[in-house]
C-alpha cells in the first residue's frame, strides 16, 4: 500500500530507515555538498528558501491511518532538517511529531540544527523509547565548517546536543558522512564515544577527484577498530564497506535495519561479534 508523505526510502537512502518524512520544500543551511537540489531539480539557491509543504498535517494523519499495524521507524528528514532555522518560525516539526506520537511510529531525527531540537526535548521525553535524536558530523574544524555548512550549527553545538539529550535518557545516534577529511571524522567518532549510543559510517560521494585522494580501507579499518573497541553499535554503509580488505564486518555491522528502533535482531551468534581491530 503506497504512502503520500510518509514513504519508503529507495537507493541509498533507505540505509538509514524503512520509512521517512520530509518536513519542509528545501532547507537553509545551505550545504555546499548538498546533492538535493540536483534531485528536486531546483538551484541551490531557490533549495535556501524554505517553505511549508501543503496540508501536511492532514496527509500525516491520512498515512498514519493508512500504514495501520506498519509502524516501522520514520526518519525525519532526508530532504531537509526537520531543525532548519525555518522551523524556528513555524514549528512544523513538533506539529509532525505530536500526530507520529498520537500513532505510537517509533522516529529517528537527524539534524544539523544542533541546539535547536532542544526545543522539543519535552516531546522527545514522550516517546520514551520509541526516539532517537541524532546529528551529522563532518569535520572539527569550525572555519572550514563555515565555508561547507555556512548556516548550520557548529560542530561544537552539536556534540554540546548530544551531550544533553544523552543526560536526559534520549537515545543518540550520528551519521558520519560525508567523509571528507578522514582524520576528522575519526576524531568525532572518539569524541562522541561517552554520549552517543549508535553510530552509521559512510564516505564521501559526488567528489570523485577527492574521493580518490581517501584510503577508504584505511578509514574504515580505523573507524570499526575504534567502534568495536567501545563496544558500540554501528552500521557501515555499502558504498564504503566495499572497502574492506584483511577483515570482516558482522552480519549486524552490515545490516541497514540493525540499528533501526523495533528492530528484532537473530538470535544466532555472530562468529565476529568479539572481534578487535588490531
């Protein structure tokens, strides 16, 4: 049975959940990576201005209804941020959560807004643990944030939110794509390590003369030797676990739905599951 507005993710993009929402017609944090526009087939600049999509709140409810017993995670958002500095305005997002809530659909976020989501902390404590709140991160270096993510949070901001939302009982995620500075992203992942609880790692696409300048097994030696050493759990996105050579990932670390709120894991044991990176 087909959706409307809550649909089901195709190509990469269903790697990070089952289902999915859009809140918003473009996003203003004007990411000079963003391969968006491309897709809805406008300019980057008419992706910046940011507008409310047409009775969305009847049509949640209409999916909600129709999806009935199908209450798999929904992911807000894939073409935008549920936390632009739109949202601030309108506060759709809350208006979104609130019918997901009444519906009991389990919701992962992703955002780049950083402390803005705090603003729904109240909600998020509603949906105990059908939530997770998390953030992408790309680089630590905040000058160069400014040129590649001009009008989103600060990395600082972000790892400040996570912190929080990790205090308060809210499960945390982050998405570590794109890559673009290996060394970087690797310092996330130790940063995150006491206050994030789940992690999903990518690479870098749409740059192939950067893309070729990455060891990308390297990377992702790395990145699973530091995650597996924590204990944490993780997902490996296809396009980089291609990548591995003289290792294994588990049959988790390579399952696009592991990570994903409801997710009933097999009950067999995984013959890597205790395996260290050296």
């Amino acid at each position: 049975m087909k959706t409307k507005i809550i649909y089901t993710p195709s190509g990469k993009a269903r790697e990070y959940s089952p289902l999915a929402l859009n809140i918003y017609n473009g996003c203003d944090h004007g990411c000079k990576y963003c391969y968006v526009p491309n897709i809805v087939r406008k300019t980057n600049r008419s992706f910046l201005s940011v507008s409310q999509r047409k009775q969305l709140m009847i049509k949640i409810e209409a999916d909600c209804r129709r999806l009935g017993k199908n209450k798999k995670q929904v992911l807000l958002s894939f073409t935008g941020d549920p936390y632009c500095h739109y949202n601030n305005e309108v506060k759709q997002t809350r208006a979104v959560l609130e019918i997901l809530l009444k519906y009991q659909f389990p919701v992962a976020i992703l955002t780049k807004g950083g402390s803005r989501c705090l603003q729904d902390i109240d909600i998020f404590k509603k949906f105990r643990k059908q939530i997770k709140v998390g953030a992408t991160l790309t680089i630590t270096d905040e000058e160069k944030l400014k040129e590649l993510e001009p009008k989103a949070a600060t990395t600082t901001d972000r790892l400040e939110t996570l912190e929080i939302l990790h205090k308060e009982g809210i499960k945390t995620w982050v998405s570590i794509e794109p890559v673009i500075y290996p060394d970087q992203s690797l310092k996330l992942i130790e940063l995150t390590m006491p206050f994030v609880d789940q992690f999903k790692i990518g690479k870098l696409n749409h740059f192939p003369s950067q893309e070729r300048k990455i060891d990308w097994h390297l990377f992702l030696k790395m990145a699973v030797g530091i995650l597996r050493s924590a204990n944490k759990q993780f997902y490996v996105k296809r396009d980089l676990a291609e990548f591995r050579k003289d290792f294994e990932l588990t049959a988790d670390e390579t399952n696009m739905d592991y990570l994903n709120l409801n997710y009933q894991p097999e009950t067999k044991e995984n013959n890597y599951s205790k395996i260290k990176i050296a």
